[in-house]
C-alpha cells in the first residue's frame, strides 16, 4: 500500500518520473538541433578559411556589395494587401 502511495504522488512517484522523460527527450532534441547547427558552422568556417571565392562570396553578401558590371537585385518581403 505505501508503494502504491509514493507512485502516485505528484512531487516523487510516477507523475514526476513521467514529466522528467518528457523534458529529457525534449532536451535531447535542442541538443541534437544544436549538434547539427554546430557541424554546419564548422564546415562553414572550413570552407571560408580553405575557398578565397567562398570568403570574397561571403563579404560581399555581408556587406551588400556587387563587382563592377554586376546588378544587385534585392526582394522585399511581400506584404498583404490592404
């Protein structure tokens, strides 16, 4: 009977245990979400540090700028008519 008692309650039984393994898995997603986000940056940084076209690519999306001869075409989010 006591067994029973502690398995039910709220702060320590099986409620608790259930609600653990929830947030468990739900941070072992995040975890893995920023293992992949991790990965894609260093492959990023390799190939900045490896590609000169990959850098000049980089800077010039940074800094919005275009070779001489190129045009820039930007898009503005669509807005909803009115």
């Amino acid at each position: 009977m006591g067994f029973a008692l502690v398995g039910f309650d709220n702060e320590s039984g099986l409620p608790a245990w259930t609600d653990l393994r929830v947030e468990l898995s739900g941070s072992e997603l995040r975890l893995e979400a920023l293992r992949e986000r991790v990965a894609g940056l260093e492959a990023e940084i390799e190939s900045l540090q490896k590609d000169p076209s990959a850098r000049e690519q980089a800077i010039r999306e940074e800094l919005k700028l275009a070779r001489p001869g190129e045009v820039v075409v930007r898009f503005s989010p669509l807005q909803p008519p009115h």
